[in-house]
C-alpha cells in the first residue's frame, strides 16, 4: 500500500487548464449516419467539447467538387449538399469545425494512392489553381451559410501527417510546403480573418525536422502561420496478434517532452516561437484495433495526460469520439479496441469518463502529482485520481486534509476493473460481435461510474478522508459545504 498525505501547508495555488477542448471524428462522411450523432450528442452532453476535427472534407463520398459534362464541355462545379448537413449536425450539437483540408478529390488528384477502406485520395492536385478554387469556394459557402465573422473562428489546417508517406504520396516534403503554400493563401483570399495552421505531423521526435523544415519555409515566403499542429501517440513499437496490436506505452511526462521539444524548434523561429501549439490528435495507440483503447487503463493513462497537456498545449485532441469508423474497414464487434470514447450501440467507454471528470473540473489548482489533481472551487475542493497498473504495482491510498469549515458532503465517482467497465461485462456475456437489445441496455447500464457519498463535519476547520485505488482506477470526487435544511419533523436516522 503506497499512502500519500496532503496536509494543508503543501497546497500551493497554481495554473491549470484542460486542454481537450478538441475531439476526433472518422471521416465527415459518417456524420449522416444516425448512431454517430447518437454517440456524438451523449458524448458533448458530458464533455462539452468546442471543436470536431475529422478527415475528409474533400473526399468523393462528400461530393463537394465535381466536374460535369455540358454542352459547352466539361466544367467545375460545388455541391454542397452533404457538408451542409455536416456541419448543421455539429452546430446544433455546439461545436465548430476544426477544418482539415483533405483528402483530394478523385477528380482533382494527380495520383491513384489511396488510404484506408474508404480510399481517400493521398496525392497532390493536377491542377493547383482548381484546387485553390475548392479551398476558396468551401470557405464562402461556409461563411455564407453561418457568418464570416463565426467561419473565421474555424480554425483551417491544411492536409493530415504529410510526413508519412501512407497519407501523403511518398510523403513528399517539398510538395506538401507547395501545397501549405497555395492553399494557406487561397484560405486567406476567401477569410482574411481566418486562423491557418500546419504541418499536422506525427510521429515522436522524427517529425521535429519536418516541423522545422515546415517554419522556415514559411519565414521564407511570408507565408500565413497562425498556429502549430503536431499528433502526439503514446504507443511503443507493437505486437501482432491477429488483427490486434499490443503496445506498452510511454508515459504521459514522456509525451510532454515531446510538445516541449517541439517548442524549442519553434523558439528557433522568433517569428513563430510564441504561435499556439494544437494537438489535433492524441490517444494511446494509433490503430484502431488495440484492446488498450477499451479499458480502464486507458482511462487512467488519459487522466495523467490531461492532468498535464495545459501546461504545453493550447488545445488538444482526442481521436476519436466514437467507433463509428472505418479506417480498417467495419467494426465487427462493440469491444474492438476502436479508437472511440464510446462503442458502438451507445456503450461509453472507461476513457468517457476521464474526459468528462476532467471537463467539471472548475476552481484554482492547489495541488499536482503523478497521481492527484487537486483544484480549489467556491465550493470547496474537487479534483482526481488516477492509478495505472502495472507502472504502479501497489494500491495506493491518499489521505487528504483540508481547510474547511462546517458540514460537508464528499461526492465520488469510481471508474475501475468493476465499476463503469462494460467490457468486463461483454466478455462475460461471451464476446458476443451483435448484442441484442437486451444486452445492449445491460452493457449501457454497466457503464455508469459507482456514486458513493459521505458526510463529514470539519474539526478546528478541516476536513480529512481517505481516497484509495487499487489497480487501474479513475476517481473523480467533490467535497463541498452543505447546509443542512431538514423539514420538520423528518427523521434522517430511521432510512440509515
């Protein structure tokens, strides 16, 4: 039992802020599906994000660009059709587009590569004034339809990882700083006002000379730079077990020297030294078919990340949402290790959780440790605590003594191996690949974190409890000032 005791002389206020302000999605395409605008709505019911970012925008199952055949030949044209009821699900959802621009148009593309089952296109345009054009006519359609001064908090990124050559024709770099080139300007011509940003690389410390390469070159040409993106995996190298990956992971102070590396390149930069940095992507693993992704201790490695990435990130994003995905074709079963806060059938995840305990939080940090985040509200105190097995073999147990005054109601929300874990429960149902409904309500049911609730009465103006976890555990808690307010005549002791 490793016991830790927060007395009250070690609280010392300092800055926090949750990053996630961002969250991933598949392609845009599968917004016109029905159980992902189910899963969508629950999950901004608990989390509250600002910002969706998904691929693409300019794929053909869209339709935006298109080129017909008239009596006069062929020519350009803009459907806007489906983006239109995109993005109308997303603001009726209160969130605003962080806008990838990608992939290319079968019809515009300079190539036949494609990626994932879906096939978007990962090639340049064979004609970069058409392609300005989309970028340009999809901008005034959009500022058209919701206001420019709205569209232009959008933030614009252009293309997704060109450093790997699966999402970017033998990741090409001195085509992708042509394509950043033509396509920030055709952005700045249609939304003077808009934030553009890039290179979107992934990939550990090796993509720092990519980030580079990327800044000066726009140092060089005077390029529109409002902004630095990079993706952020904590997966080592896999094992392969079937279609599974297995990884260990790194630590979450592991993937904050990654953003703090990242902007020591940029201070090599003056110009761009103090731009914001977006993670547009983040999680554990990268494929979508890593158990990992369902457990609690996803959950809790998440917890140490966003008890940290404020301090390095000026906003960050969960990929993805939901499983309603298909990089690796259909999801075939709930529990497939999807990349989602939620499975499919509306099932939340352990890792929901931790985002939505992280999205309360409110109130001034007053203490931080690999395991605690401890904030100080009006109210009184609320924070969590996390427990990753097996980094840390033993149970751990924090004993808390804090100033206040009165009565007071300790309120928490256990997430671990029994508590808020439907995958538990869908492998003891025998891995079905289609619940029934039956089991779907069952699988729902067994999602929700255990509430527990106590009372406790301050003694010479301060409080202590005891907060435990054992193996990989998320806990999520509240301690605030009631005043009692009992009716006359009601006797609290006969229900006890």
């Amino acid at each position: 039992m490793q016991t830790l005791s927060i007395l009250p002389h070690q609280l010392s206020p300092e800055p926090f802020r949750n990053a996630a302000t961002c969250i991933g999605t598949g392609r845009l395409g599968l917004a016109l599906q029905e159980e992902y605008v189910r899963q969508l709505r629950r999950v901004q019911e608990l989390c509250h994000f600002t910002y969706i970012r998904g691929h693409g925008l300019f794929c053909d199952d869209i339709g935006i660009y298109q080129r017909i055949h008239t009596e006069h030949g062929e020519e350009t044209r803009y459907c806007f059709t489906y983006l239109d009821r995109i993005m109308d699900t997303f603001a009726s959802l209160g969130l605003k587009p962080f806008l990838e621009l990608g992939f290319m148009p079968k019809a515009l593309a300079s190539g036949t590569q494609t990626v994932f089952y879906w096939q978007g296109n990962v090639t340049p345009p064979s004609d970069d004034a058409q392609w300005a054009a989309l970028v340009e006519a999809t901008l005034r359609h959009l500022a058209a339809r919701y206001g420019e001064e709205e569209v232009s908090t959008w933030p614009v990124e252009v293309w997704n990882e060109p450093n790997l050559n699966v999402f970017w024709e033998n990741a090409d770099q001195e085509q992708y700083l042509h394509l950043y080139e033509v396509t920030c300007r055709a952005v700045r011509r249609a939304l003077p006002q808009a934030k553009v940003g890039g290179p979107a690389v992934c990939g550990g410390n090796t993509c720092l000379p990519w980030i580079d390469a990327f800044l000066t070159f726009c140092e060089e040409r005077d390029l529109p730079l409002d902004f630095v993106t990079r993706h952020i995996y904590m997966a080592d190298t896999p094992v392969h077990r079937g279609r599974y990956e297995y990884h260990r992971m790194c630590t979450a102070k592991a993937s904050m020297k990654e953003l703090e590396d990242t902007r020591d390149v940029m201070k090599r930069h003056p110009r761009f030294s103090d731009l914001p940095i977006h993670v547009t992507e983040f999680n554990t693993s990268y494929n979508p078919f890593c158990p990992m992704h369902d457990t609690v201790q996803n959950a809790a490695i998440m917890s140490s990340f966003l008890s940290l990435a404020g301090d390095w990130a000026d906003s960050c994003s969960y990929w993805t949402f939901g499983d309603v995905f298909e990089e690796q074709g259909i999801p075939f079963t709930p529990f497939h290790g999807g990349f989602g806060l939620m499975a499919n059938g509306c099932i939340p995840k352990p890792t929901l959780w931790a985002f939505s305990f992280f999205a309360s939080l409110s109130g001034q940090c007053v203490y931080r440790d690999d395991h605690l985040l401890l904030l100080r509200t009006k109210e009184g105190y609320e924070g969590v605590l996390w427990q990753i097995c097996p980094d840390t073999p033993e149970d751990l147990e924090v004993v808390l003594t804090l100033p206040m005054e009165g009565d007071c109601a300790l309120i928490s929300e256990l997430v671990d191996g029994k508590h808020g874990n439907p995958l538990s429960l869908w492998l003891d149902l025998g891995q079905q690949p289609n619940p029934s409904r039956q089991e779907i309500r069952l699988l729902q049911a067994s999602a929700r974190p255990y509430i527990t609730s106590c009372h406790l009465t301050s003694e010479q103006g301060q409080v202590t409890f005891r907060l435990s976890a054992q193996d990989n555990t998320v806990l999520a808690f509240r301690l605030r000032s009631v005043q009692p307010m009992r009716d006359d005549g009601y006797d609290e002791t006969y229900y006890r």
